[in-house]
C-alpha cells in the first residue's frame, strides 16, 4: 500500500475515533446535563465525521486501489494527492477553529480549501478512470 493512502486511512481512522468521542459526549449531555456549551461542538462532530472520516477514507483508498496503466506515473500525479490530503486535512481544522475562538472568515477559507481539495484529487483521479474493458 503506498505511504500517502497509509496516512491518509490512518488520519481517517483518527477522525473517526475522535468524531465518534464528540459525539457520545454530546449524546450524553443529551441525556445527563454535562454541559450547556457542549453543543456548541455538534458542526465539529459533524466536520469529523462527513469530511475527516468519510471522505479522506475514500481519498486514501482511491489513492491506492484505482488502475495503474503504463503510460505515465503509476500512481498519477503524486503531488497533487499529497497536495489535495493536505488541503483537506487544512480545511477541516479551518473550518472549526471558530469554536476555539479562530475569526469566522476562517470557515470561508476551510470550505475553500475542502474545495480545492476536492477538484484536486479529481483532477489527478480523472487519467486513472476507465470504462469497464476499455
């Protein structure tokens, strides 16, 4: 497996512990009254979850098991998935450093960079994707 998927699923999977911890706490609160202000934390479990977990899993994944063809890098652009992780990765901390006291332009520039990252690792999927025995 190649080393940017290893982090990449291993990043998830802390994602997801952490994600998964908000979120019984905040279950908890429901039922026992921790913390009024635990609430608050509900679009950081959310964050976690959609964009830390789910889709940098997906990105890990497909970084490592779609088709390698002999014209080119067998990876493909190698640069641009490191690129496109690390925005992610960037995006999500921007996007709930606002709860720690972070300006809220920070949300806009987290969603930007979510994003960026996005079109990023698509645009170094898209060579790697054929139709079925093309």
């Amino acid at each position: 497996m190649p080393r940017l998927s290893v982090l990449a699923i291993r990043a998830s999977l802390l994602y997801l512990a952490a994600g998964f911890t908000l979120g019984a706490l905040i279950l908890w609160n429901k039922g026992a009254a921790l913390d009024p202000g635990l609430w608050r934390w509900l679009t950081v479990h959310r964050e976690m979850l959609l964009l830390g977990w789910m889709a940098q899993l997906a990105m890990g994944v497909a970084y490592w098991i779609l088709p390698r063809f002999s014209q080119g890098p067998p990876r493909g652009m190698a640069p641009l998935a490191c690129l496109a992780i690390a925005s992610l990765n960037a995006g999500i901390l921007l996007t709930v450093s606002p709860i720690v006291g972070a300006p809220g332009t920070a949300i806009a520039a987290g969603r930007a960079l979510e994003g960026f990252a996005v079109i990023a690792f698509a645009v170094h999927a898209w060579p790697r994707v054929r139709a079925f025995g093309a």
